[in-house]
C-alpha cells in the first residue's frame, strides 16, 4: 500500500506540473494574441477609411492564422488532459475499485437522509426537499428551511 501511496503521490505531481506548464503556456498564447489585437486596435483609431479599416483586420487575421494560437493552446491542453487521464488510470491501477468497494460500512441511514434532506434545501430545491423528507421520514427544521429559501431569494435578486 505504501509503495501505491508514493506511486500516486507522484503521478499527482506530475499531472500538478503539466497543469501549472499548460496554464503558462495558455497565458502566453493568449496574452500574445491580444497584444496583436490591442495593437491593430490602436492602429484603427488612426484610419479614416473603411478600406484602411478592412485591411488591418485582414491583416490581424492572417497574423493570428499564421500564429496558430488556438492550436496551441489546444496542444497544450491536450497534453495535460492526458496527463490527468494517465492519474486516473494509476489510482485504478494501485488502488482497485475492490478495496474500496468491499468494505463494510457503518452508516446511520437517519442521519444520511437528513444529510441529503438539508442538501436539497440548501441547493434551493425545497419542493424536491419536502418530498424526501416525508418519504425519509426525515425532518428538517422550520428554520433552517426558511434561512435557505431566503438565501436562494437573495442569490435570485443579485443574478
């Protein structure tokens, strides 16, 4: 178990430096890529023809076509999504799906159903709530119901 523990410690930290690689990539392609736009944005207020106008825009485009950007930007991505797909695959691989899933549990099915009871209140799904609780056989209090619906009513007005 301690060598799949150190395994995985790994294999996180890889998938943690070609996330923070990727990342830096995309800031660099898409910082580039509006330094050509501000640039050519600047070069617009000083034209006084539509001509001028559509020409710089066809310039900028054939600029970002030749940079390729997004392309890079979804390489980069890629690699990482791979990188994370890899993880996954070595915590199924040191981990099984059997050890976890043979275990015996002691759960308190009353104090689970109240747990997804005040979830769904607190998701703003009262409706939803009421009808499991009544067919849980769960309560939930007044107030608590009442303090969530006002929080959703709140998350309303301000959207």
């Amino acid at each position: 178990m301690n060598d799949a523990l150190f395994s995985a410690i790994n294999d996180i930290e890889r998938v943690a430096k070609k996330q923070r690689t990727c990342s830096e990539k995309t800031m660099k392609y898409l910082t580039q890529m509006e330094d050509e736009i501000k640039a050519t944005r600047g070069k617009l207020a000083a034209c006084a023809t539509v001509a001028e106008k559509d020409e710089l825009m066809k310039a900028l485009h054939e600029k970002l076509v030749k940079l390729e950007l997004p392309g890079q930007i979804a390489s980069a991505q890629k690699d990482f999504y791979g990188s994370v797909s890899r993880l996954g695959k070595s915590v199924d691989k040191h981990f099984g799906t059997s050890s976890f899933a043979s275990r015996e549990t002691n759960l308190d099915a009353k104090l689970l159903d109240e747990v997804i009871a005040n979830h769904l209140f607190r998701e703003g799904q009262p409706d939803l709530g009421r009808t499991f609780c009544e067919e849980a056989g769960v309560s939930v209090s007044e107030e608590l119901k009442q303090s969530f619906l006002d929080m959703h009513l709140v998350v309303t007005l301000a959207a």
